[in-house]
C-alpha cells in the first residue's frame, strides 16, 4: 500500500478553560511574571507546575492514516474534537501531544473569515490565498475567472470582503479552496450557511476533486451527504476516536450513539443573546402523549416549543428526520406559507406530523435547526428519537420490511393490465 497523505500518531489537544498559566500567556505576562517574582511579589513558576482539574481534552490519542483520493467523513456530536481535528490539520492550532504528517498543498473552509483578510477586496483574497498555497500568480490568474462564477460575486469582487453577507463569504471562500488545486481538500459544516442549492453546487465540486484523485476531508451533521459523497468514515466520540472503516458501519454506530444520549426528549434553557430559542423538543402520539415507540400504522407528532423575547422578522424552523443516521426529510415550518412572518414576543408551539405507514420500522433520530434568512441562530443533534416497531402490521412479505433495503414504506399504487397476446 502507498503512503498516506495524511498521518495522525497520538494526536491529542488540551484546552486549559478559565486558568492563566505563566508558560502560554502573552509576552507582557510573561515578562510581568518575571519581573515581580524578582521581587517577591508573586510565584511565576507555580501555575505551570499545577494540574488543573479543569483541563479540557478535545483530542485523545487520535491515531489516523488518509490515503490519495480518499474522501474521509467525519460524523459524531457537537464537542466530539470534529473542528479541533481539522484545525490541527489545516495548522490552524497545535497539538498538545502527538503529531500530525501532511504530504501536498492544503486547501480548507473550517468557519466564516479563516484565511481571509476583511479589508482586502475578493479579488485580493483570491490572490492572497493562492499565494499562501504555494501558487505563481499566472496559475491564480488561470483559475479567477472560474472561482468568481462559481462563488457567483461578480459584481463585489472588487469590494472589501467585510462588507460581504455570510452567505457571499462562504460561496467565496469554498471556490477559493476547491479551485486553487491543493492536493488536499477540507471542509467543515461551514457549507450549512450557504442556500440548498450553493449546498449542491459544493458537494458537486467536492465530488469532482475526489474523481481528479486528491483527497477530501469532509465533517458534516448531513449524514445523507457524508452516504452520497464518502468512501470511508471515521465516528469521533469525547475526543477519541470510536469507529473507522466503511460509511454505512461508521453512520450505523453514530445512529446508535445519537439515539442513546436517553429520555427521548431535550429541554434547553432560552439563549439570552437570541430574539428566539427552542426550549423544547418531544416525540408525541396523535393524542398528543409523550411517547418514544410507535406502531407501523400510528401517526407520530414531532413538537417544538420556543420562546421569542424580541420581535423578529422572517423566523424559520427546521427539523431533519433521519434513520439509521441517513436523513430522509428536511422540512420548514414555513413550507407551506406564502410569506414568512413575523413573529411577536411570547412561547410558540409548532407540530410536524409524520402520518402512520409512511416510515418502514427503525431507530429515527431528529435534527432541529432556527434562523432566519440571513441568520443561522441554533441546531440541535438528535434533539429527540423514537423506535417504530413492526406489531400489528405483517411486512414479512413487504418490501418496507425493516431488513430489506430503503427507508420509506411504499407510497405508490401499483396497477397490472395485460396490453398485449403474447
């Protein structure tokens, strides 16, 4: 077998929250340390020596090999070291312990504004980011025209990136990283602030990279995306690594993960800096019963409560309905209005209703996101889960019996007439 592109050994990150150590603060610290332990007015070495227990591990011997052309998903909750893993490939932070070896020029999109600077224009940052890639400028030149198209900013390119919109940002930032030709490719769920179709766009170009034989690294909370796109898949859980091979084994395990976090529901507390949060996600039966297990023929009522303290315009709520961690239904609570409305102070209550014998038996787990049309506000993993069972329907026989392939229980009618002699 070749080398790998990428080789982790030991990878491990420690983040020290709330504590000031003598060894990693500023260099005026440091010096200040210095100077009053001169003076006995302070013990500048003893913070480094201390164990706090308040050590944060985002990492643990994480120990990974990524080979040419493949495209690695990498699935697991919010706070599983997902982000810190690609920082410390993208060189972006250190590792506390370990190493990280990569071959070839890296191209990556972690979050809104990494490697941008916000006074240049976009065609400087074009520019610029070539440069920091290791590319003559006839070679950014031969791929300009291609990047703005793409990121669809003709008529800003000369404007200060600052002044762009997130979603504008984004489009900007995925071509400049996708085009640029680094032998490596990583991306980050950055992509969820651009539209449904921008979406498509990019995963459409990640997939093009992939057949050219460079290596993609892709963390999604779109399990669908990582089935469609990956050829292989790793589940990271509290910083370790917990599951590494084939994407329908990695994505099984992340299901079952999602789905045992327990209880079936998730109260939050309402985010004071938010003009609205969810404060509630539950699974409810057609009598409106909290429940977690449902019949093949029973109607299942997914509920969200939140609470908006300020007025705001063009409020949308989103909920993702996934089995076995691939997701079959991305709705809004704005599908079927003409408008978006507003949306006045006040406890809020919104109801998707999945009717009976629309789902095939299974573990399902639900996604819920709030925002507006230019603000993404909160996601929830797996904010709730319900088992469907097979009990008093018989699927032996059927084709949306729970072992046979596909997610949804026929929808269709089926009609056979003889239109011929033989």
């Amino acid at each position: 077998m070749s080398s790998p592109v990428i080789h982790m050994d030991g990878l491990a990150k420690r983040y020290r929250i709330g504590v000031q150590t003598a060894s990693h603060g500023r260099l005026t610290e440091s010096m200040w340390n210095g100077i009053t332990s001169l003076f006995g007015r302070g013990h500048a070495g003893e913070l480094s020596d201390h164990v706090d227990e308040r050590d944060f591990w985002a990492l643990r011997g994480v120990d990974l090999d990524v080979y040419q052309g493949d495209v690695l998903g990498i699935v697991g909750r919010n706070g599983a070291g997902k982000t810190t893993l690609l920082k410390i490939l993208s060189r972006i932070t250190e590792p506390t312990e370990g190493y990280a070896e990569l071959r070839g020029r890296v191209g990556a999109l972690l979050e809104v504004g990494t490697g941008f600077h916000p006074e240049l224009t976009g065609r400087e940052n074009i520019f610029l980011n070539g440069g920091i890639l290791g590319m003559s400028r006839q070679e950014i030149r031969s791929k300009f025209d291609e990047i703005v198209e793409f990121a669809e900013v003709q008529k800003f390119i000369d404007t200060p990136v600052k002044r762009y919109s997130s979603g504008m940002f984004v489009r900007l930032a995925f071509a400049v990283a996708a085009h640029l030709e680094p032998e490596v490719l990583i991306i980050d769920e950055v992509l969820a602030v651009g539209d449904i179709n921008f979406q498509r766009k990019c995963l459409g170009k990640m997939g093009d990279v992939a057949r050219e034989g460079r290596t993609v690294i892709f963390v999604s909370h779109n399990t669908g995306a990582v089935a469609e796109l990956c050829t292989r898949a790793v589940l990271l859980e509290g910083g370790h690594k917990m599951v590494d091979g084939s994407v329908q084994t990695v994505l099984d395990a992340y299901a079952e993960l999602m789905a045992n976090r327990g209880g079936g529901t998730l109260d939050m507390s309402p985010d004071p800096t938010l003009p609205a949060s969810v404060v509630e996600v539950a699974i409810e039966d057609a009598a409106a019963r909290r429940a977690s297990s449902f019949d093949l023929p029973d109607d299942i009522d997914i509920v969200v409560r939140y609470r908006v303290v300020e007025r705001v315009h063009g409020f949308q709520l989103v909920v993702s309905l996934a089995r076995n961690a691939v997701r079959l239904v991305h709705t809004f609570d704005t599908d079927d209005l003409d408008h978006i409305p507003a949306r006045d102070p006040g406890l809020y209550e919104a109801r998707y209703r999945v009717p009976g014998m629309t789902l095939k038996a299974g573990l399902y787990t639900v996604d819920v996101d709030t925002g507006t049309l230019e603000r993404h506000m909160q996601t929830f993993e797996a904010a709730a889960s319900f088992e469907i069972e097979e009990r008093t329907v018989n699927a032996h026989s059927k084709g949306y019996r729970r072992d046979r392939p596909g997610h949804l229980v026929a929808l269709g009618a089926w009609s056979t007439k003889r239109v011929a002699d033989a």
